[in-house]
C-alpha cells in the first residue's frame, strides 16, 4: 500500500502534568478534524490491531521517529506511544504531541488512520511514565515495547514498562552488547511470572543466513558430519576504524549449536572483516569443518564482499572433493521488514532464545580470551 | 515438507523457507495468463527475495517470438499488471533470466532442445536439476505435452532427492467431466507421481480463502456453533457483473457450471463445511476436503429440477454497461443451451451438517461483482421482548466476503435508542483494508512459491478433482436428459432467473443481497 501521509495535528501541552483524559478526548477531536476534511469516498478508518510504546533517549529525532512509527503503522494500525526520555535533566518538563495519520490505499482511495502520541519527558517526570503509559494503552490490544538502543535492564522506567509488555523488541546491532547484556534479555520472559516474548530485529536480519546454512544440511546424507564439528568460523562486516556489533555472528553460530546440542570441543570464531556491501556487524561469511572416522568436511556459505551483498554461495567439500556449490540468497531484510516481522505476533520465539542463550556463552568465551 | 522435518537444523526452527534455484518452465508462455498473473508473480516474487538468484525462466510456446521479443512483451506484462509499480533496475536484473523457446507443444525435437537447455542452466546457473513445469495451455495440449516430458527423459520422477525436484503445475479445468478428469489423471500418473503435481485453483491463493480456516479453526467461539444445531443455512454467492466478454469458444464448451462450480464454489463449500484437519498440512487438509465433498449427498435424475437451477443472461445493463445478450456474443450459437448462471441446493449427508441446506449461486452479468459466503444462524427460541420490539428483528448472519472488499461482517441485534424496546439489526464489520495496511501477495505469488518449497497444502489432489467432478456430471446428466431450457431467462444486471428465487422461497428463505 502507498502511504500517502495526512498529518493532523494541533495539540500540544507543557507542563509538570498531562490530564490523560485530556489526550483521548483531544485524540477524539483530532478524529472528527479528520472526518470533516475526508472527502466521502474517503472517509478516514480509525483502526489499531497494536499498541506500541518505544522508547528513545531525549536526542532522537522527533520527526525521524514519527516517520520511523509511521511506515510501522502503515502495515500495523496501531497506537504507538513514543517516549522520549531524559531523566537527568535538571528542568522538569512533560509535553505531549498528538498526531493522526492515514496511509491512503490508491486503488480504493480508503484511508487507514493510526494516533501517534508524542511524550517528552525531561527530569522527574521521566521517572514515572508507567502513570502515563498504562492509561494510553487500547485494552485488549497486544503491546509491544521497543527499546531504541541498549536497553537499561536497571532503570526504573525499564521496569514499570517491561511489566506491561507482551513483547519486548529490540536491536542487538544497535549497541555492542555485552554477555550479560544478551542473557539479561532472555530474563525478560519471565519477568513478574507473565511471560513475555522477546524478540531481536537483528535476529530477523538473519534469518536468511539460517535458511542458507540449514539447506547445507537438506541432503540426508550429510547429516552425519554434524556430529563432528571441530571449527566454525563466522565473519561479519566492520568498518575500519569502528567497532561493529558481533551479536549476528554470534547468534548465528548459537543457532548452529542450540540445534545440535553442545559441542564443548568445537572452536568458534567470530572475525570482523572488511565487506563494504555488508551492513556494520551483517554476516559475511560462515564456515564450518567436521572430522567423522576418517572423513573431513567443509561446509560454507559465503556472501560476496565487494560485490551484491544479497548474493552467496554454498560450498560443500567432503576429502577435500566439492560436492556441492550453488547460489544462495542472503539479502537481509531491511530495518523496515524486520521491524514489520516483529510486530506480526507476540509469541515466543524459542529457537531465538536458545540461540541466544548460547550466543552469549560464545560471547563470554571470547571475552575471557 | 518432508526435508523440515529430516534436517535437525530446521526442527524448531522459525526459517524463512526460501525456495532452491531452479528452472520454471512455462507452457503456453505467449497466452494471457503468463502477461497478466504469472510473470508479475515472479517478478513481485523476486523483488521479495523468493526467486533464488540464478533461477532461469523459460517460455515455450509456437510462436515465433525471440529472447528478446518475449522480455518485451513480459516488460509490458509487468508494466500493467503487476501490484507493485514497475521498477527499470529490478527489471534489469531480472529480465536476463527469460528465456524463450519456439517448438510446437507436440514436437519431440522441441524437447530435445528443452533438456539440453535445461542442463546448461544446471551446470551455467547452479540450478542443481530443480524444474518445475508449468502448463498454461488449452487443455486439449495437456496429454501430449506430459508424454513429451516423459519421453525426453524430464519428469524426474526417479531422481535422487539431492539431485533437485520436478514438479508439474496444471491449470484448470482438469478435465470437463468425470470420465475426461480420470483419464487426465491416468494420462499425469503414467509420467508423474502424484506427489509431483500440482493442480491449481487459484482461488485457494487469496488470503481471505485461506482465512475461511483460519476464522473457524483458530477462534473458539465459532466451532462450538458451527453446526446443524446452530445454523440455519449457508448461502455461497459467486457473481460477475461482466458478460463473457469475447470469451464465447471457451464458455460455450464449459458453461457455469464446469467452469464456477465444479472447481471455485466447491472449493468455498469446502472450506467452510469441512471438519477440522489434524494439521494445516497437505494430506491432512485434503483428506477432509475429500472426505465433505464425499458426504455431499448426489443430485441426480428428478431432483435436478427440483434442486438446481439454470440461467442465461439477456441484454441489460450491468454496473452500468450494456451487455450483449450471451447468445450474440462471438462464437456462441444463436441457439445455445450453455448455462451462465447456476443456483443449486445441496445437502451434506454428515453428522455436523445434517438438514442444514447449503445454497449456491454463480453467474455471469448479474448485479454486481461479489464472492461471499454468508452463514445465517438460527432464531432466538422464543422473543421476550413481544411482537411490537421485535418487528424488525432478523437472524444473525455471519457473511465472509472474499472479493471485492475482503473482510468479515456480522449482524445482531441491538436496542434502538429511545425510552421504550424497539430492537434493530446492526453490522459489526471488519474488513482487511482497515485493519491491515499490508497489500496482501497476488494467489499466483503465493501458490508459485508454496510449489518451488514442495508444499501441495493448497492444490487439488486427483482423487478431490474426481469426487467434485462426480457430483457435477450427475447434473449435467440429467440436463442432457431434460428438454432445451428456455433461455435466455434473465436480465443482464439483475439477480438471476426468477426460479433461482423460487428455489429458496420453497423453504421460506429468500437469497441475500451481498
């Protein structure tokens, strides 16, 4: 559908307090605005199959972020509530910004229209957004909380939102994250007793590099070299000069190993290259050897460095003899498609939390070396 | 598919299934469908990620088109059709990989040259032996373009799995009785197993077909009360407003009710009147879908007037345009019994559905353009609230809208404001444009993809095509029997013949107005 944006906006408060019954019934008005202005034939939808709160430090950019929400909730109707926040900062201050906005299908001219809810909460103020938040929510609704950046496990705020979220989303490529960092996630399904999934767009960047690596293993009779694995070897992009997250690679090796159970002998190695085409810490390339009885395998997928990054190829070698090698498609989703995958359901996804639990165990490996 | 469940790295795994390189090799390439539905498939499936890179297109057809030629005429073909706006570097990349072949489908040569085509994109492309055939044809070609395959050494019915996988797509009709569609299978199984082909009806494509399932099998409130005991009936509406429209060769040698009913309507039925399968995987779905349309109880002889009616259109105004009346059109005798419209009750003989009648109803130039199944369930026992109040009270009407306006409806009742007790029906309406901004693939896109991953869930198995063709040849028996019909019997742009009406109102039931 092609987003022609219709903005409506006109509120805007400041001040130590927000009356919440004040923003639905401004939120009220913003719609009938919207209906006095739709010609007939294009009568403006109110519709949320979501709420969504994500939440950003003060220095976002306030538009970037309702263009972010925007393209969201053109596939998701949804209430999204951003929150940008600054805990620290010495003037206290709360003020909100509503927006309607409509993505108009143009075949039929109908419009889907979602609210956007715009909090800015400077100093003590930030410290008690679940008073504003929760009351925000459309009951019934799912709601999904996306923490932009490295989420702060031991904040107050971090607590009061993960207590009302049926999923927990966020970027592990967005920071570099420590062991703890990823294992910390993991505890976020179990927080309060509820369950609450959890889910990595990172993780959904990958998923192409799984399917390549796992049809490696779609004839039977290479199964056998899975029992050996002696090395695997992933590389994933960095661009000289910066440090680029390892969390892909080591969520791909984590898969590899949560599918076959642990493999305490086998060395895991996660090497930053060069690969300008590859987005900072994308995958590059996976190899891994085995050693049955007196049989040595090699098996790889490897994406073309200076070339198309979508492009790779699949290698099998058995004694040093090639067995295979066929094109595979590797092109990772883009943000947008990842984030649209996130947000289609709130159930658990279990592969994601074994690979992780095992990623961070690679991890911490590597950091004591 | 089978590899998932052998691989350990997939078990438990949520992959995103892509699709091995492979070769599509289209029969027919040069004919409406390929323009319209299957080259913009591929092309929006490739802009998706779901076309391996290096899978090859070959269009086989007599014409005497050139590489070239044929990507022109493809450009043009995505240019006007495709859901999503042409874009020139997408195409650039993708146009290299049409290739087209000229051969007359019952040339032995032009096979020969097929194979040797195919095995260089194997060895040139990395294709791995994967192919799937894809018969855009008349029908009348299907026999001979299967024997070809077989005798040029390409159904790979016994290759080792590693070695890539044949698989065969088939346009309906599949066959136009039950006899022809049993020897069509013959025909298929003496070069491929079953397992390889792929017969499609791309109605079971759309999103909002498929939703049918999912609306009764994931919702708990609906089951419980998805039966004789709660339903009134069910009225399934397929209607065009368009005419033929030039299509008068083809329409005179199927009519409605090979063309809609055999194959669409049955399929509706199926999927709103099947039991629960065990699994939402190929065998388990279409042994229900077999075993409802086994349970249909058969019309036959004297109960086909009583039970099925038959229509022609006239001249008319249908969605405001003028209709020629069927029996002008181009190749259609002036005298012709084909059926445009048919109204049939059906009853299905099974424990769930027992006296509840099942209407059905399909035609060309009618009022409007609408598919729908709508559920009418059963009146309150007894209304409390006296005559007066409930002057305007009617059933509750769970209606399914597949096209246009995909979406789901239903209607209770309420209070109407005011001091006293006056009740009204309302609409409760959910429609997927509103709640999904998501452009849902084309039937094409996803089915294409379903075959490239082995995944049949979605395509007609023979011993189905059999059994719904067994119940259709009844009827036309029986019409072969009966005097000429005295069509034309009704307007362009109205509802139908007046006995379609007669039909309902015989059990005190009149049809909807979708």
């Amino acid at each position: 559908m092609q987003v022609n944006e219709g903005t409506y906006e006109g509120l805007t408060w400041e001040g130590k307090y927000v009356e919440i019954a004040d923003i639905e019934r401004e939120l009220d008005r913003l719609w009938c605005e919207a209906l006095a202005v739709a010609e007939e034939h294009q009568m403006p939808v109110r519709s949320s199959v979501l709420n969504l709160v994500v939440h950003t430090s003060s220095d976002a950019d306030a538009e970037q972020l309702y263009e972010t929400v925007g393209r969201l909730s053109s596939r998701h109707p949804l209430r999204a509530i951003i929150l940008s926040v600054e805990p620290h900062h010495q003037e206290p201050s709360l003020h909100t910004t509503m927006r309607v906005r409509c993505s108009e299908d143009p075949n039929t001219g109908s419009k889907v229209c979602c609210e956007q809810v715009l909090v800015e909460a400077n100093g003590e103020p930030a410290k008690h957004l679940r008073g504003v938040v929760l009351p925000l929510l459309i009951p019934d609704l799912p709601r999904y909380l996306w923490w932009m950046g490295e989420p702060e496990y031991d904040s107050a705020t971090f607590e009061s939102l993960i207590t009302a979220a049926d999923k927990f989303i966020l970027d592990s490529n967005s920071f570099r994250p420590s062991p703890a960092t990823l294992r910390e996630a993991l505890h976020m399904s179990k927080v309060s007793g509820r369950v609450c999934a959890v889910n990595d767009v990172n993780w959904i960047r990958l998923w192409r590099w799984l399917e390549a690596v796992a049809q490696l293993f779609d004839d039977s009779a290479l199964h056998l070299h899975l029992a050996g694995i002696e090395r695997v070897r992933v590389e994933y992009a960095a661009r000289p000069g910066r440090e680029a997250s390892p969390a892909q690679a080591a969520l791909l090796a984590g898969w590899l190993f949560s599918r076959l159970g642990p493999k305490p002998s086998a060395s895991v190695e996660l090497v930053p290259v060069e690969a300008p085409r590859v987005f900072q810490g994308g995958v590059v390339s996976f190899e891994m050897q085995t050693r049955r009885a007196s049989e040595t395998a090699t098996f790889e997928v490897s994406a073309d460095k200076e070339g198309e990054a979508s492009a790779a190829v699949a290698r099998v070698r058995v004694n040093g003899e090639a067995r295979s090698e066929r094109p595979v498609m590797v092109a990772p989703r883009t943000d947008a498609e990842a984030f649209d995958i996130a947000l289609e359901d709130c159930q658990r996804d279990i592969s994601y939390e074994e690979a992780l639990e095992i990623a961070a165990q690679i991890l911490e490996r590597e950091t004591a070396q | 598919m089978t590899i998932a469940v052998e691989n350990p790295l997939r078990a438990g795994s949520r992959l995103e299934n892509m699709p091995q390189p492979a070769t599509l090799v289209i029969f027919g390439a040069t004919g409406d469908l390929m323009k319209r539905k299957l080259v913009p498939a591929l092309y929006n499936l490739s802009i998706d990620g779901y076309l391996p890179p290096n899978s090859q297109i070959v269009g086989f057809a007599r014409r005497e088109w050139s590489d070239e030629y044929f990507r022109s005429e493809m450009c043009e073909g995505v240019q006007e059709h495709s859901r999503r706006p042409f874009d020139p570097a997408v195409w650039e990349g993708f146009a290299p990989r049409l290739h087209y072949l000229r051969s007359e489908f019952d040339n032995a040569e032009g096979y020969d040259q097929l194979r040797t085509m195919l095995d260089r994109f194997d060895k040139e492309n990395g294709t791995g032996g994967s192919r799937l055939f894809y018969l855009s044809t008349p029908p009348s070609y299907y026999p001979v373009i299967v024997e070809r395959l077989g005798e040029a050494g390409l159904s790979g019915r016994n290759i080792a799995k590693e070695s890539g996988y044949t698989r065969i797509i088939i346009e309906k009709p599949f066959g136009h009785d039950l006899e022809s569609a049993r020897a069509l299978n013959d025909h298929l199984h003496q070069v491929f197993a079953e397992e390889q082909i792929y017969r499609i009806d791309h109605y079971l494509g759309k999103e909002t077909v498929q939703n049918i399932l999912v609306l009764r099998f994931a919702n708990g409130i609906f089951e419980p009360i998805w039966n004789r005991h709660y339903i009134d009936h069910v009225q399934i509406t397929n209607a065009e407003s368009i005419g033929i429209e030039g299509r008068g060769r083809f329409y005179e040698e199927s009519g409605a009710l090979r063309d809609m009913v055999q194959s669409h309507i049955l399929q509706l039925l199926n999927l709103v009147a099947m039991e629960p399968p065990v699994a939402f995987d190929a065998t388990p779905v279409r042994d229900e879908k077999v075993k409802l349309l086994r349970s249909i109880r058969p019309i036959r002889g004297n109960l086909v007037p009583e039970q099925v009616v038959r229509g022609q259109y006239g001249g008319g105004v249908a969605a405001g345009k003028d209709v020629t009346p069927y029996h002008e059109e181009e190749n259609v005798s002036s005298e012709s019994t084909t059926e445009t419209y048919v109204a049939m009750k059906l009853f299905i003989d099974n424990f769930r559905w027992q006296g509840v009648p099942f209407y059905l109803r399909t035609g060309k130039a009618l009022t409007k353009r609408v598919t729908e199944i709508a559920i009418q369930f059963k009146q309150p026992p007894l209304s409390i609230f006296g005559s007066e109040a409930s002057r305007d009270m009617e059933p509750n009407v769970l209606a399914l809208r597949i096209q246009p306006d995909e979406g789901i409806s239903l209607k209770m009742q309420v209070k109407a404001p005011g001091t006293g007790i006056h009740i009204r029906p309302v609409k409760m309406e959910f429609r997927y444009g509103g709640s999904f901004g998501i452009e849902p693939p084309e039937a094409y896109e996803r089915l294409l993809l379903d075959c490239m991953l082995g995944d049949s869930t979605l395509f007609t198995r023979s011993d189905e095509v059999e059994t719904a063709w067994s119940l259709v040849t009844d009827i036309l028996q029986a019409w072969s029997k009966m005097p000429p019909p005295n069509f034309p019997n009704y307007e362009a742009g109205s509802w139908g013949p007046r006995d379609a009406d007669r039909l309902l109102y015989r059990d005190n039931r009149e049809w909807r107005w979708p």
